[in-house]
C-alpha cells in the first residue's frame, strides 16, 4: 500500500471532529494554496480569448450566431461570465481561506522566533557543513568582541561555562519577513479585487457625434455591476461627443496598411448638473476620470445619418445610424427601424462599406480600407410589423423579421439599395430614402473599481517581499574560545568556529573563509598563523 493511500485511511479513521481538523490541516498547508493559486490562474484562461458578458454582450450573441452547439454548453458552465460563476468563486474563496489560514500560523511562529534567542552551538564543530579554528594571543574578551564587530547586525548571545566562552548568532530573519510579506500581499491583492468585483460596476455605451451621455442606467448599451452596488448611486456626470477621430495607416506599400494609427475622442464633460462644461481628450490610456467613474475608448465607428420620407412627402425617420463593425477593414452591419411609416412600418438592414469597390459581378460588396474613402450603404427592405406595439424590448441592431415581409424588385428579387453620401433612392410604393451625411460613433466603456489601489499596493509590497525572500541569507554562526598552553609556556586562545546556512547554500565554505580572514583581522598581530579549516 502505498503512503498516500495509508494517510487516506488513517483519515478515514478519524473522528467527526478530528477528520475536520485533518481537512483543516490540509486546506491551510502551504502545498494547498499554491495547488489553488495555479488553479486560478488556469480557471481565469477562458475569460481571455472566450467573449465576456460584462465586456462585450454583442460579442458573446455573435459566438452564439457562428457556433449554436458549442455555446449553450460553454453558457451552462458559465464560461461567459466566468469571473462571476460559482466554480470561479468557489476557487477564489477556498484560495483567501487557505492562505489566511496558512499565514496566521506562521506568524505565530515568527513572532516566537524573534523572541527567542540563537541556539546553542553543537558540540562537535567538524560535523558542520563549514567549521574552521585557529588560536591566537588575544584574550577570549578579545575573541568575543571581535567577533561581534565582524558579525555585525546579527542577534548575538555570549555565554561563559568552564569549557570557555561561546558566541552563538542568527540573522536573516527578514528572509521570512519577505516570506509572509509576500503571502499577505496575495490576500491583500485579492481582497482589493473582491471589494471592486463586489462594489463595482461597468458599462458601455455607443455615442454618435453631436450627442451626449448621461451616467444613469436608461442610457447603457449595456451595464454589469457587482450585488453589492445599488445603481442608484451612480455617480451624476454626463458628456457629449463632440468629434470622433479615427486615422488609419494609409500607404498601401506598407505592411502596416491600414492598421489604426490613433483614435481621438473630444468630448465635453461636466461631473455634476450645474458644473461648467470642460473639454477632454479621450484616447488609448488617457481615460477621462470622474468622480465615482472612469470613462474609456475601446471602439469606434461609422454612423451615417439616414432620411427616410413616405408617400406624401414627410420625414418619418433622420437620424445617425450606428453600423456596428465585424472585421479590421470596418465592414459594418446595422438596421434601420421606421415605425412612423405610412401606411406599413419599414425596416432596413444592410452593410456598410467605408472604403468600397466592386467585386467581379459589378457590385460594390467589399471593402479595401478601414478609412472613409468611398463610403456606401447596402440594404434590403421589409415592410409589416416591427414588433415595437407590443411592449417587449427589443434590440436595436437586430430586425424582428417575423411579422415583416421582404420587398422584392420588379423581376421577383430582393430588392437592393445602394446608397453613397448625397444620394436617394426611391422606395417602392412611393417615399425615399437618402444618404444624408457619414458620421463617426465612439464606444465608451464607463467604470468604477472601488478599492483598485489595493492590488496595485499589494502588488508592489509583494514584490519587495519576494526580493527578501530569495536574497536574505539566514545563517547561524558560533565562536567558541578557549585559553591553552602553548609549546613555550604562553597563554594562547584557541578558537574554533562554524556556520550553518539554514537554506543551504554551495558557497558557505567560501564565505567562512572570508569570515575567519575578517576576524583574524580584527583581532590584528595578536593572531599567529595557525589555522584550520574544514
């Protein structure tokens, strides 16, 4: 039977209390909380590369759209909120019970180790990994003293018996110092992320040009808070886009053609309702920061303004239209939803083409460059019901097709609209539809991470814990002197010395070597040239 398997029966011995204490015991050993650490950090890997719920909703419908099997599962195991799911937490939770319970203890013993003093030194220095003696005419006083000058900073007891005098010494405590340091600043890191996770929140919201943004939870796109945060406590700031700014390499002899060069968003902004309006430029690691929020760039696009009129001539519908992008080269979708439409509600869904060329059939159905160098909107009509009368909420990038039948041309085909900047298009049964302007939309994602310095700190301290950790040497070193007679009757000292790294370490024997050379010097012509070392 193997040794494993016996500690598994003998715990399966235990009694009700005892085999409690026996978990315990195994949930706060040191081997439990790096087992969870790593665990950890392998359970938090699909948060990285699968789309997030509380990142970007619309990337986890479009994971659902192009894999309808895989993704109930990945949904019922929670692999789109994995940072919230329960397995996450669980994870999360035994790690700060395992290293509370870990280092409470140890502190315990360090607190004892920093009271008590060094040991005894043993009995038979040659048996020590590094030991040296050699006399000299100094007294044993004189040894001692030497000795403590060349130890220097180290915890030091002399103690006198008839056998002589013996220095013992310790140092390099702060070793486990760094140690316990570096474990508390893992708790402190993940109580600074629990308190964000618990108190925090996060949202987005797509902005067109000339628009504005009020921080209250109406206006989200989307929106993900912690159970702990009431959104009624959300901080009153509003801003408005005044211009969205997006350049793209451009020369298309570069590998870099048309990667994005900078994106801008100038926005004006005020933290509270009566507050004068205040310019900012918002970009890539320059968030504008609030009080009780902070708001960020991760996304731009196109928004062309649409004028929809019907059979008498009335503007049913003009607004900025937001084409949401589905690749590098900003091909984009969207919908456009005309409920005031007479006598039939309207819906439009398309693609837009901000740089587009015509494919071999002499349609123009792709483009070349992110930049808007020859934009043009594509979309098929539907007339009938859009849904919008009957009280349930609806998306407003997707078009409810099944009360709406599809408008076809006259030889029987889906009938395609292709619009450029300036340009209108006659609609069938009368009205039109025009391609206004383009217009630019900026994603901001607002969020507020209440204690996110705690991490950072945590961080930081940690780091200088672990640098002590691994260069702090504890060693233990003792000098035993004792008076002889020398060959021609002088009184002579003879000391004996011995080291003991308490990690160990190739290079002792090195360093007691300069040690002996640094005592001898100390102790100055006193010292005869007798030594040994061993």
């Amino acid at each position: 039977m193997s040794e494993r398997a016996k500690r598994q029966q003998r715990a399966s011995e235990l009694a009700p209390r005892e085999f409690l204490r026996w978990m315990w015991r195994q949930l706060t050993s040191m081997r439990t909380a790096l087992f969870l650490l790593l665990l950890l950090a392998v359970a938090a890997i699909p948060g990285s590369f699968i789309p997030q719920r509380g990142v970007d909703a619309r990337a986890v419908q479009i994971f659902f759209t192009d894999h309808p099997t895989l993704a109930p599962i990945l949904d019922a195991i929670g692999m789109f909120s994995v940072y919230s799911s329960p397995w996450f937490s669980a994870i999360y939770l035994l790690l700060m019970i395992s290293l509370v319970g870990c280092i409470i203890p140890r502190i315990g013993v360090y607190a004892r180790a920093l009271r008590s003093r060094p040991p005894r030194a043993p009995r038979n220095f040659a048996r020590m990994p590094a030991s040296g003696s050699f006399t000299t005419t100094a007294s044993v006083d004189e040894v001692m003293q030497a000795g403590r000058s060349v130890l220097g900073r180290a915890r030091i007891d002399v103690v006198d018996d008839d056998a002589g005098s013996e220095l013992r010494a310790e140092k390099g405590f702060l070793r486990e110092l760094g140690n316990l340091v570096f474990h508390v600043s893992i708790v402190v890191v993940l109580i600074g992320v629990a308190i964000g996770a618990l108190w925090g929140y996060r949202g987005s919201v797509i902005v067109t040009e000339g628009n504005g943004f009020s921080n209250t939870l109406s206006q989200y796109n989307e929106f993900d808070s912690g159970p702990l945060f009431d959104p009624e406590d959300l901080p009153p700031f509003s801003f408005r886009l005044d211009r969205m700014i997006a350049e793209f390499h451009a020369d298309p002899e570069q590998p870099q053609y048309g990667a994005p060069k900078m994106f801008r968003a100038d926005v004006t902004y005020t933290e509270r309702p009566g507050d004068e309006p205040t310019p900012y430029e918002i970009f890539v690691n320059h968030p504008l920061s609030l009080d009780g929020g902070e708001v960020f760039l991760p996304g731009q696009g196109y928004a062309p303004v649409v004028r929809v009129t019907d059979a008498d001539g009335e503007v049913v519908f003009e607004d900025a239209v937001v084409f949401l992008p589905e690749d590098g080269s900003y091909r984009s979708s969207g919908v456009i939803k005309v409920p005031d439409a007479q006598p039939t509600q309207l819906g439009f869904q398309g693609f837009f083409l901000p740089t587009a060329v015509s494919t071999g059939e002499g349609q123009a159905s792709e483009t070349i460059y992110p930049g808007a160098v020859n934009p043009l909107i594509g979309l098929r009509m539907w007339t009938g019901d859009l849904g919008l009368d009957d009280g349930e909420p609806q998306s407003v990038y997707v078009l409810e097709k099944d009360g709406m039948q599809e408008v076809l041309d006259e030889a029987g085909e889906p009938l395609n609209i292709s619009l450029s900047p300036g340009q209108s298009q006659a609609l069938p049964g009368g009205g039109t539809i025009e391609f206004v302007e383009l217009r630019r939309f900026a994603r901001f994602q607002i969020a507020s991470t209440p204690g996110v310095m705690l991490p950072l700190v945590g961080v930081s301290v940690g780091v200088v814990g672990l640098i002590a950790s691994l260069m702090v040497r504890p060693r233990r070193t003792w000098i035993r002197a004792k008076v002889t007679t020398g060959d021609d009757g002088r009184s002579l000292t003879v000391v004996d010395v011995a080291a003991l790294d308490r990690v160990p370490r190739d290079e002792l024997p090195d360093d007691l070597d300069e040690f002996l050379a640094s005592l001898r010097e100390e102790l100055g012509e006193t010292t005869s040239a007798q030594e040994n070392r061993t």
